[in-house]
C-alpha cells in the first residue's frame, strides 16, 4: 500500500495529489493508496483520502504502507523512516502556492545524500522513483534524529537562508537587518515570551542581523508613555538615515493601545519606505474591532491592508483577519517551542500529581473556575493526591488568592490543609527560566480553562514536555490539543467537566502515559521551533523581495 501524508501545513499541493491520481487511473499504480491530503483543495477520484487524522488513524495507515508518499517538510520523512517506510519525498515549490519559497529541494537533496530516502524532484518523475523505492534497500533509520535534523538545519541556514547577495558583490552575503519593536521584558505574558524566543534565535546563521527596540513597559500611565514616546525617537532615527535603516521592521501588536503605539510605528514604516510584518497576539482583536466605531475601523483596515505581511497564530486567526481586511497578506504560522530532552512522568510514589496553570491572572483565563472545580473534586471525595500549582501573576491575583482560601484550598498559615495536611493550591508568582522548566519537569499536566485564546505558548511548552492538556475548546487550542489523544478539551466555564477530566487523567495511569507520549509527538511533528524560525525567515526575505 501507498501512504501520501502532507503534514498540516497551510499550503496546498494539490499537484502531488493529482499526479498520483493520473497514475492509479492509468493502471500504472496498482496497489491501494491512502491520502492525509492537509489543505490541499483537490479531491482524488481514484483513491481514498481525508484531509486530516487522529494519531490512531494515522498510525493506521502507517502501519499499513509499504511506500510513504510525502512532501520535503523534516518531521514528515524523519517520522516515516523511523518506521523503517520506503520514503519518496517531492518538494514543495514557491511558483505553485506550495511554500513560501524552495527550501524544500535543499532538504531532500540532503536526505538523498544520507541515503535513507528517494527524491522525486518533481511530480513529472513519480513513475521512476516508484521503479526506484521498490528495487532499492535504503539505509534504516538509526538514532540519532536530533543529529539528522541539525545537519539538514545547518546545511539550510548556511545554504539556503543565507544567499542574499548584493548586486556588483558576488560571493559576498547580504545581511538582512530586521528591526523587532515589541514588549518590553517587563511585560509578562505570551507575547514577551515570543519576543524572548525569536531574540534567543541564533540570526546571524540565517544572514540576518536583529535590533529589538521596546515600545511598551509594565509601569504607570505616564512612564508609559514617556517610554513610548522616546522608542518612537529611537525608531524614527533609524528609519530616517540611510546608514542604520533596517530592511524589514518586524511588529508584535495586540489591540486598543497597543494597536494605537503600532499604527504609529508602521505610519514611520510607510514614510521611509521599509517593509513591515505584523505579528498579531490579541486573542480578542477581532472582538475589540467590531465594538469600534466605523471611522475607528478604517485605520485598522488600512494597516492590515498595507502591511507586507500579517503573521496569525492559526486558521480561525486566519478567518477573522480575513473578514476584516480581504486584502490583507495572511500568513499562518503557529507558535513554536524548543523540544526538550527531559519529559514529564507520573509521579513517583509519595509525590502529589501536580497540575499546572500557567499564564497572566485575569479574568478571561478562568483561573476562578479551576478553583471552582478543585472545590468540587474534594467535596465529592476524588481530589485524590491532586496538587494545583497557579504560576503567573496579574490583575485577578488578589482577588483569586482570597477566593482560595474561601474554598478552604490554600491551607492556614502554617501550611496545613483541614482535609489533606498540604494546600491544595499553591500560588507561585510569576515564573520563567530555570524555575519555569522546573514546574514544567515536576508538573503531570497543564490546565488552561480560558474564555478566549489562541494558541498559548505555554500549550506548547507544555505538549513538548509529554505533558497531556485540559483546555477550553477556544481560538486554536485544537491544533495543540486532540481531544481524549493527548488531552481534553471542555466548553469554557463548565466546571464539572472540568472537574471530571483533571480526576481522569490524574486517576488512570495508563491513560495518563498514553497521551503524554502523543503530546511530545504532536510537538515534535508540528510544533518544533526549527520550522518556525525557518518561515519566520522566509516571510522577512519576501518582504524585501530576496
């Protein structure tokens, strides 16, 4: 059997799907063929398909192929060679509306040199890489998947991404100055850590040189706006001369006052004509544009419209920045995590299953309801060795400390809960670093009981350490979260069901391990940073036009 599996990128290849649909009903494939056809628009006529699978049903397939279709996207081969498959790999091409640009036949090449796959470099060639995969033995798959991954990620950057040459300066490589205006770091919350994370990058193998100006910081009204005002400064300065102009500015931007600050960095953008990217974070954006008057809308509109490019975080993103503005160029591109080596465990005899919430403390992220729901698993006798660990801080701090205690959860103050000698709750401020990696190492799941979102980070974070996720079926939260796969998905404020699958997970062990291992799956499939810093780059040169 022949398994095509074209990931869940957002672009279609509905060539490759096409071209093997010729080939079966020509006679000249004759064995069963299965396709996971993504966001590919065509419909095959001649063999089965379905444009996405759950990990069962993909496994299924998997199991069934002799011969494993795909396109040139590193997770895709690496994960049908693990399984010892025949590997045909067809790159994705820019001058189809496959990719953003031709990176794809630079990895193949360099899985053909490993010789563990066959490149078919265009669908044209599909009947003799069939001749090929079925009279050749591959070499099988050792492991070592972080060593392939960083040898195809070092031969990208030094080949691929790097090739911006100046004109008259042949051999010489342009660097690409990028300008990133954002947070300051004293902001807590998903966009500082996408800031924190896109800085961290190593840029200069990319050919790219990044300058981060601050717009915004944590402080009162008026040192706000002394900050913002001498960014502007900053920022007009180096627009303003020739010497030190970036080539792209790069725009992290929420709403209301932070789509007020952006609108005017991007007014500078258009007056020194230099390219810039929207990075859209507010999960609420599309809900504070409809309650703004129409003379309000209209700058919002233009701004999208005007802007090089607008990066969303997922496909419902997608659809309301597309109602908004049609003419806005969209481009969907999840957030990222670094994989980690450590995983997440049941815990070891003795020790509590702990679960995690981690995020600002406002309303909207339901915090109040997870408190709501602990109550309920103690008064109804399942609360078991369940520990809560809230990690963040913010607004609702206060407000959600004193609703624990009259929950009777945080314990007096010696420490000591009335039914269980511990807190069942603990308030751990606000976390990053070695002590965020620790709660993540130490912690069994993470909960996230939000009104709206998108598609957090520390989701993210959370999956690629095997942990399974409780969280509101909002925004994007599906992309990271399978429901009853590697975690649940409930209807936000609904805390008995929130109730009933925390005493799930943290009761049935088998379960439990089941879905910490398709987490860490998921992210090494979809969510692992290389990808993301990749397209990051990628829609920096077609801003410019590289």
């Amino acid at each position: 059997m022949i398994f095509i599996t074209l990931g869940s990128q957002k672009f279609q290849f509905d060539r490759l799907l096409k071209a093997v649909d010729e080939l079966v009903a020509s006679g000249v494939i004759t064995e069963p063929v299965f396709a996971q056809s993504g966001y590919s628009d065509y419909q095959p006529k001649h063999y089965e398909f379905k444009q996405f699978l759950d990990r069962d049903e993909f496994g299924v397939q998997m199991s069934k192929a002799d011969i494993v279709i795909t396109h040139g996207g590193t997770g895709a081969i690496i994960g049908a060679v693990k399984k010892g498959k025949k590997v045909i790999a067809v790159p994705r091409l820019a001058k189809y509306g496959e990719h953003v640009d031709d990176h794809q036949l630079q990895l193949i090449k360099e899985f053909k040199q490993m010789g563990i796959i066959c490149a078919c470099d265009d669908c044209s060639q599909l009947v003799d890489a069939l001749a090929e995969v079925k009279n050749t033995t591959y070499r099988p798959f050792e492991s070592n998947t972080q060593t392939i991954i960083d040898s195809i990620d070092g031969f990208v950057r030094s080949q691929v991404m790097g090739k911006l040459r100046e004109p008259g300066h042949e051999g010489q490589v342009q660097r690409l100055r990028v300008l990133m205006v954002g947070n300051d770091s004293s902001v807590k919350g998903g966009i500082t850590s996408v800031i924190s994370q896109l800085m961290g990058h190593d840029w200069a193998a990319d050919g790219v040189t990044m300058k981060f100006i601050p717009t915004y910081i944590a402080a009162n009204p008026v040192r706000k706006m002394l900050f913002f005002a001498k960014a502007l400064r900053r920022i007009r300065a180096l627009l303003a001369n020739p010497q030190t102009r970036p080539d792209v500015v790069h725009i992290h931007m929420s709403y209301k006052g932070s789509f007020v600050r952006k609108q005017q960095v991007h007014g500078l953008c258009r007056k020194y004509g230099v390219p810039d990217v929207l990075h859209m974070h507010g999960s609420e954006f599309a809900k504070w544009y409809g309650g703004c008057k129409p003379s309000q809308q209209e700058p919002v509109r233009r701004m999208l419209r005007e802007a090089s490019a607008v990066i969303v975080l997922g496909e419902q993103w997608h659809e309301h920045i597309r109602a908004i503005e049609p003419d806005a160029n969209i481009v969907v591109i999840s957030n990222a995590v670094h994989i980690p080596s450590d995983v997440t465990h049941w815990p070891v005899a003795g020790e509590p299953f702990r679960v995690l919430f981690m995020g600002v403390l406002i309303e909207r992220k339901g915090v109040a309801d997870l408190l709501d729901a602990v109550a309920l698993l103690r008064d109804s006798g399942r609360l078991g060795n369940m520990r809560v660990v809230i990690a963040g801080n913010g607004a609702q701090e206060d407000e959600l400390k004193v609703k624990a205690g009259e929950l009777g959860l945080l314990g007096d103050v010696a420490g000591a809960a009335a039914d269980a000698g511990m807190p069942v709750v603990e308030f751990a401020g606000w976390t990053d670093g070695e002590k965020k990696r620790a709660l993540f190492e130490q912690c069994q799941t993470l909960v996230l009981p939000s009104y709206n979102e998108g598609l957090p980070v520390a989701v993210l974070e959370a999956i690629a350490h095997g942990m399974p996720v409780v969280a509101t079926n909002v925004g994007d939260m599906a992309a990271a979260v399978h429901d009853g796969e590697n975690g649940y998905l409930i209807e936000p404020g609904d805390t008995h069901a929130l109730a009933d699958v925390l005493a799930k997970i943290a009761t049935e062990r088998n379960h439990y391990e089941d879905m910490s291992q398709a987490s860490r799956a998921l992210a090494e499939r979809e969510f692992s940073d290389a990808e993301y810093f990749r397209t990051i780059g990628a829609v920096y040169r077609q801003a410019v036009g590289a």
